[in-house]
C-alpha cells in the first residue's frame, strides 16, 4: 500500500510504501521538506510482526549526505555498527519528520491496552522512544504517552524532549495515522 502524508506546519511531503510478508512489514520512504531548514530524507523500516523495529536505514540526502543504520538485537540498539548501551530503555523509534513512526508504536500498544478498555475508555500507555532528529540526525532517549480516546483516535502526549505537547491523532481502519494534529494529514 502506498500512503503520503502533507506536512501541515511548512511546506513537505511523505510517500511511503509499506509492504507486509510472512516475516513483518517493510516501509519504504522519502521526506521532503520546504520550511525553514529544508531537507529529504529516504529510509528503509523492517519491523517484524507485531511491528517490532528489527532495523532502519536512513539516508539525509539535504541539506547534506548523511547516513544512519539502527539494529535492534537481544542485547539493545546498534547505530552505526556500534552498540549504543545509554539507549537500553528505549522500547521503539521515533523519526521527528514521519508520522508513521506513532502508527509503529500504536501498533504495538494496542494488544497492551484494548483488552482492558470496558470499564475505562481512557487508558494509556507509555514507552520510552529512541527519538532521531531529522535536521541533525541525533539519537536520544525520549519518554512519550499514548492515550486511548475512542476507535481511530488517539492523544499522544510528550512527556520527554518536548514536554508537555500533545497532539491528537486519528487512525485508518489498519492503524496508521491519517492526521496528526498541527502536523502532519494523509492525502490521496
């Protein structure tokens, strides 16, 4: 399926294309971006099946060439071929320019949270994200919260490096984001 999201903050654009297998999903993307610090970014996103990052490969073609290669293994997060043990708390990816990466970690947090939706409707989650600054390309830790609201909506709330945001976002019957607040929206 291919999915493309505008960017509703600055001019941009995000075409990706996820494939699914017997093994998980693979996402296949390109960011661009027109604002204030423009810049086009390719990645390559292989998550198993109850959408685990296995490992991402992220290409900064602008402002300048830059790569980045994250693996997941038993023993934490590898970047770059080195073990990164000061990201041993971080559950999942976050990518500051994609909203795909919420639909990732919805994903994952809904097998936790609809079983025990009856009596309370607005439960939440929280998960600490290995979040990658898109202009720089620098990875740190990151706490986020995901609040269940009603079927395709959801309230994310940061509660790391941007603290105190919170922006709602709304879901397709597969579970990716369609708008997120302020952000990002789907387009045809």
């Amino acid at each position: 399926m291919i999915y493309r999201w505008r960017r509703l903050d600055e001019p941009g654009l995000e075409t990706l294309e996820l494939e699914r297998s017997i093994r998980g999903y693979r996402a296949t993307s390109t960011v661009a971006t027109f604002g204030k610090s423009p810049l086009t970014l390719c990645y390559q996103w292989h998550l198993d099946r109850q959408w685990r990052t296995r490992h991402l490969s992220l290409q900064r073609l602008r402002p300048s060439s830059q790569q980045l290669h994250i693996e997941r293994h038993a023993d934490g997060w590898w970047i770059n071929g080195c073990h990164r043990r000061e990201l041993a708390s971080c559950e999942e990816i976050d990518l500051s320019v994609s909203p795909f990466c919420n639909s990732v970690a919805i994903q994952q947090l809904i097998p936790q949270l609809i079983p025990h939706l009856i009596p309370q409707l607005r439960d939440s989650a929280a998960i600490t994200a290995l979040f990658i600054d898109a202009d720089t390309l620098d990875i740190q830790p990151s706490r986020q919260r995901y609040q269940y609201l009603r079927k395709g909506n959801w309230r994310y709330i940061d509660e790391g490096i941007a603290c105190g945001f919170e922006a709602r976002l709304q879901l397709d019957n597969d579970g990716l984001v369609t708008r997120y607040e302020g952000l990002f929206e789907a387009v045809p």
